[in-house]
C-alpha cells in the first residue's frame, strides 16, 4: 500500500496544500481505515491503486479545504498579521467584514494573490480553473470590495 503516501506527497504538491507532513501522516493513516472500511465496495474493474488513490485524494482535498476554512476564521490568513504592514484593529475588522460579504471565489482568488503572493498561472494550477476566469473574479471581487468599503465610515467609534 505504497500508493497512498505517494499520493498524498504528489497531491500536496499539486493542490499546494496548507497541510503540515505531520498532517499528511495522519492522513495516510485515516486513508487506509477508509479503504479498509471500503474495501467491499471495491469491484476490480479498475487496478487498485486507483480506488485507493482516489479516495486518498478525497481525504487531502477535504483536510485541506476544512483547515483553510479554519485558519480564515480564526487567524486572519486574509489580513496582513503583522502590525507594521498599516492596518490597525478598526480597518482590519472592516475589511474582514467586507471580504465575508463577496462570493466564495472571489474571496479565494484575492487571498491566494494578495496574501499568499501567487501568480494567476499558480492558482489556475492550484484550483483547477483558467487564468481569464480567475482575473474575473479577482477583478470584480476587488471591485465589491471597493464599493463596500466606501459605503464604510472609517470613524472608529467611541
């Protein structure tokens, strides 16, 4: 059952995954208790690499999506952290609130360009949707934001 950690490494490469490798470990371990808890499902028309590969794809893609989802709710992956880069706890707030307020793909395409620096050609690789489509919705997502912003007093309150 080498196919499974092979890959998850692979998967993790390609989906750039947010995974840590003590993450990866443990979910090569849960990988092979689904397919074991599967195994009767298994019908032989296919090697058996492939009905394990895919199910180890499934648990990485759904880790990966549940602790993104996680470190966007809890640690402000979308905000600068760092005090230094201008934003104080008022505008982070708003903006938080705004980004929150724009579609899905929109909030994800601004994070992984703005946040994590990638280029439209490493999100078209990472999520699996063209670079003319991901300018889209970057473009109107800043769009929205500009337009929730500027409806925004930027008074603090009292």
């Amino acid at each position: 059952m080498r196919v499974v950690p092979r890959v998850l490494a692979a998967g993790h490469r390609r989906y750039r995954s947010c995974l840590t490798r003590d993450e990866l470990d443990d979910l090569a371990q849960s990988t092979f208790a689904t397919i074991w808890r599967r195994l009767a499902t298994y019908r032989g028309e296919a090697p058996f690499e492939s009905f394990a590969g895919q199910i180890a794809i499934y648990h990485l893609l759904n880790a990966s999506r549940k602790k993104r989802a996680t470190l966007l709710g809890e640690n402000d992956v979308l905000l600068p952290a760092t005090p230094s880069a201008g934003i104080d706890t008022f505008e982070r707030q708003l903006l938080r609130d705004a980004v929150a307020q724009l579609d899905d793909s929109q909030a994800q395409v601004i994070e992984l360009k703005l946040y994590h620096g990638l280029t439209f050609e490493e999100i078209e690789r990472q999520l699996g949707v063209s670079s003319n489509t991901l300018k889209t919705r970057y473009y109107r997502g800043l769009d929205q934001l500009r337009s929730l912003l500027r409806g925004r007093s930027l008074e603090r309150p009292a």
